[in-house]
C-alpha cells in the first residue's frame, strides 16, 4: 500500500477512536461531549464534502450538477443525526420550500451548527451564495464550485453587485433557488434575537422578480454553546413562513421589504421559543 494512503488508513483509525473514547468518557465527563461531537461533525462535514466533490463531477456531464448541494444535504443530515444526535425538525410550510422555485431562501443564522440546518431544508435545485475565499477551501470550497455555488467578494461592492445579478439570470434561466443568511454573520445568540439584515438577498429577490421565503429556526443555545463548551444531543423546531412576493417591486422597495421580513422572522423566532421543543433546544 502506497505510504500516503497507509498514513491516512492510521489517522482516520486514530481519529475514529479517539471519538468513540471521548464519547464513552462523557457519560462520567459530560463536559468531553463537546471534544466527542466537534470532532464527530468535523469528519462528517469532511466525508460529505468529498461525497459532494464525486457526486458533482458525476452529474456535471448529465448537466445535473445543480442537485448535487441537495443530495450531498441529505447525507449530511442522516449522517450528522446518527454521529451527533442533532436534529432540526420543520414542523410547519415544508411545502414552501420547492412549490415557489425559483425563489431567494432566507434564514436566521446563529453558530457554525447552521450548516446542518441548511442540510435539513435544502431543496432541490438550490444553492449556496459563500465568501469568494472559501473557493479555494479543500474539499469543501472545491465541492461547491463544482456545484454551483454563488461566490461573493464582499471587499468589492461591484463585483457583489455583479455576482448577484449573475445569480439572477441563472436562476430565471435554470428556475435555480439560493439560501443567503440575510445577517452576514452568526450571531451565537442566547435568546431570539435577530441581527441587522443586509439588503443583498433582498436586491437579488426583486432583481429576479422571485419571492423571498423566510425559514425561521429557534434558539438552540442549549444545544450549542461553543464558550461555555457545550455541545449536546437534541431537536430543533424550524418554521418555513408564508412567501413574500416582489412583483413589481424595485430597488426603492428593497428596505421596506427586508424590515417586513426580518418581522416575520422574529415574531416566528419568538413563537418558536415558545414550544416544548423550542425550549428545551434553548434550555442550558
């Protein structure tokens, strides 16, 4: 056996036991569940996203490459629930999510967790917009090139702009959806809380002259709490809301657009927190 591929056999082992340990040691350590899970999501994000680089180069050919970011999700999501006992549960407006494609995808973004949550409600024929330097990002950065991801530099207003318009045309071309997190950044909240929109997500909408479809996930503070070291098995409620329209709607509309939305978004948050399953994702 060639070294390189000998060497790799001993780390996966090492790395394998090593999670399994520190999951048996957490049951009198409950503190090393967050070490056992990090590292259980770090090798199922690493497999899935050398799945996704196959599956991608698989289906460029049959012209089907947009569906890859859908079914390289599902694996995600099966194999995150069996490795971490994480769950996101949609428990309203599923439908939403493929009956008004091509639509602009929105959701609230608090922790890294999030990307588990887009594995949850990726619908076919959707994709990612992501920072222009995850590109370059082994594995992952080549799976979503190969997939047809959206890349934006957001050092350069002009080619943002550029980009977005880009990612219109495909999308009426190809009826192609995008999920943006209209915050930009997580906001590891403690409670429902929303930060600031950006108005991109909301250009790109009424540029396309698509609908806006608001998914809603409650606080999982409980669940993930990279501070204070916690990272634990659990359900987390999410909400798919009603399509907001942008048909004859420009650029003057953008702001009150995104304000609408961002109401939506939190009173559903609110309710969310609310439920039996919302409160126990959020209870520390």
């Amino acid at each position: 056996m060639h070294p390189f591929l000998l060497y790799t056999l001993y780390f996966a082992l090492a790395y394998t036991l090593l999670t399994l340990l520190l999951y048996a040691l957490s049951h009198s350590f409950p503190r090393l569940s967050f070490p056992a899970r990090c590292l259980a999501a770090y090798a199922s994000l690493l497999l899935c996203a050398t799945y996704g680089v196959l599956v991608s180069l698989l289906l460029r050919p049959l012209r089907s490459h947009r569906l890859a970011q859908h079914l390289t999700a599902r694996a995600f999501n099966t194999l995150m629930r069996l490795t971490t006992g994480v769950s996101f549960v949609i428990v309203s407006g599923e439908h939403h999510l493929s009956s008004h494609r091509p639509c602009v995808i929105v959701g609230n973004h608090q922790s890294e967790l999030d990307v588990l949550l887009l594995a949850r409600i990726f619908p076919p024929w959707c994709s990612v917009t992501a920072k222009k330097s995850l590109r370059r990002a082994p594995f992952l950065g080549w799976f979503m090139a190969l997939s047809g991801t959206v890349f934006i530099d957001r050092r350069d207003s002009q080619s943002a702009r550029a980009a977005f318009a880009g990612a219109a045309a495909e999308m009426l071309e190809h009826r192609q959806s995008v999920f943006i997190f209209p915050e930009g950044t997580r906001s590891y909240a403690r409670g429902p809380e929303l930060g600031a929109f950006k108005k991109g997500a909301f250009h790109l909408a009424v540029q396309a002259q698509v609908d806006v479809v608001p998914v809603v996930c409650a606080n999982y503070w409980g669940v993930l709490a990279a501070r204070e070291g916690r990272f634990r098995a659990g359900r987390i409620p999410v909400k798919v809301l009603e399509p907001v329209g942008t048909k004859g709607l420009g650029v003057g509309d953008v702001e009150e657009l995104a304000g609408r939305v961002r109401e939506m978004m939190l009173q559903a948050l609110e309710e969310l927190g609310e439920t039996e399953m919302g409160r126990e994702a959020a209870r520390k």
